[in-house]
C-alpha cells in the first residue's frame, strides 16, 4: 500500500513516546495490544494491528524486569510489525515472526540504555556534591532523551528501511520458506495462549476454563461476549469473597468479645 508522510510521522513519534510512557506514566499504550492497535489505526487496518499486538501481548504476559533486567520488547516489535505487515500487504502471521526477532533485539539495545544511564547517574551524583543543579537536570533531560531514543531510533529505521528490505527479502525468498514463516505464525498464539495457562492458576479454577471452551467453541460466541461473561463471574466472585471475609472477621470479633 501507499503510505502518507504524515503516516510514517505519527508512527515514528509514537515509537518515541512509548518507552518514555512506559518508564514514567504507566498509562497503559506501550502494551503490544495497544501498540498494534494505534499503528493499525495509523495505517488503516486495525483488525491487522490487534491481530499483532494481540498474539505478541499474550507472549509478553508473566514477563517482568523484576531488578532491571533487560526482556524481549514486545511493544516496540508490534509497532515494527504492525506497519512492516500492513504496508507491505503481508499475511499477519508473516508479521508475528517478524516481530519475534525484533523483540530479541531490543533486549541488546536495552542493555546499552541501562549501561549509559548508569553513567548518567554518576553524572549527576558527581554535580550534587558540586551544588550545580542545572547540571543534575541536564542528565535528568539527557536520560528522558536516552530512553525515547532507545525505541524511537530502531522504529524509525524500520519505517524508512523497512518495508523495502521485507519486500526484497519475500521476492527473494522460496516458497518453502514463505510457507514456514505463515505456519509458524499461525502456531504462535497458540503457544502464547499455553505459556499464559502455565503461569495461571488453571488447575484450581479449570472449570471456568471449560466454559470458556464450551462458549466459543461449540455456541460460537465472539471472544468479546466471552470476556464479558467472565468479567461478569469474576465480579460475582468477588463480591462473595468480600462477603465471606467479611463475616469471617464479625464471627473473629465475636469471640474476642465472649472471651
């Protein structure tokens, strides 16, 4: 497809603001759901961009950089390939795997970030003990830059180098090849889906999986009607579970007195 400047523009600034998002707000639109829905809207394919983000969010789901370990960067390769996929008319699945590698990646490039902003630190702690503030918020401004940069630059290169390089690389390719790379996409959520059951309680509440199963498999409800069946029975839970403590405490407090 043909892509407007002002498209590549809000694609890149998005790719800038994301990381900045996720280290200080915290709002939420640096997840890879999220992330593959903008860029789609961008790009006029939204389906396409929460496809992406939807399969790459269920393989960043239990992944924490608990102590400031550096993780696979899932919402910067859902940018990267939501576009790659959409402005190259690719199947979806061709742009999961695409996005897999870029997630790795970004793993380096994190390393590289934190190394910096170590040096930053001491920079700063060096022009405390000098009382000259201004410095300390030059290094301040300088990390905020360093952690933009650190998303901003790779998706700006792939907007630029990008889609030329995926379109050469697939003109080139086999068939054989092609084929892998869609079976492997195709493969993906599904393996997504089995590592979020492995870090989920699913053995306790497998009831509600089976339900789950039944609904959308066999009545062919959509996955939205499902979630709000399940967001229905998870408040349901809770209200009893707050009414079960809550007479658990009056029944403790009634003893105490007695006593």
């Amino acid at each position: 497809m043909q892509v407007e400047v002002w498209q590549l523009v809000a694609i890149v600034l998005y790719g800038f603001y994301i990381n900045f998002e996720k280290n200080s707000t915290m709002c939420g639109t640096y997840q890879p759901v999220t992330a593959g829905f903008v860029v789609g809207l961008i790009m006029g394919d939204v389906s396409t961009g929460l496809f992406i983000g939807g399969t790459l969010q269920l393989m960043s789901l239990g992944i924490s950089n608990f102590g400031g370990a550096s993780i696979p960067d899932y919402q910067t390769a859902s940018v990267v390939a939501t576009f790659i996929t959409i402005s190259t008319g690719q199947d979806p699945n061709v742009g999961i795997t695409i996005g897999i590698p870029v997630a790795l990646l970004m793993v380096q490039l994190d390393v590289v970030r934190n190394t910096i902003g170590v040096w930053l630190a001491h920079k700063a702690e060096s022009y405390v003990d000098k009382r000259d503030y201004s410095g300390i918020g030059k290094m301040q401004m300088l990390g905020v830059v360093l952690t933009c940069a650190t998303t901003g630059i790779p998706i700006l290169l792939a907007v630029i180098f990008g889609p030329d390089l995926v379109n050469g690389l697939i003109n080139n390719s086999p068939e054989w090849l092609l084929g892998g790379l869609q079976v492997a996409g195709g493969i993906l959520p599904a393996v997504g889906i089995a590592l979020l059951l492995k870090n989920l309680p699913t053995k306790t509440h497998f009831p509600y999986l089976l339900i789950g199963f039944v609904l959308t498999v066999y009545m062919k409800i959509p996955l939205l009607g499902v979630a709000l069946i399940a967001a229905a029975i998870s408040l349901i839970e809770f209200k009893r579970e707050n009414e079960r403590e809550m007479l658990s405490y009056s029944v403790v407090g009634g003893m105490d007195e007695d006593e």
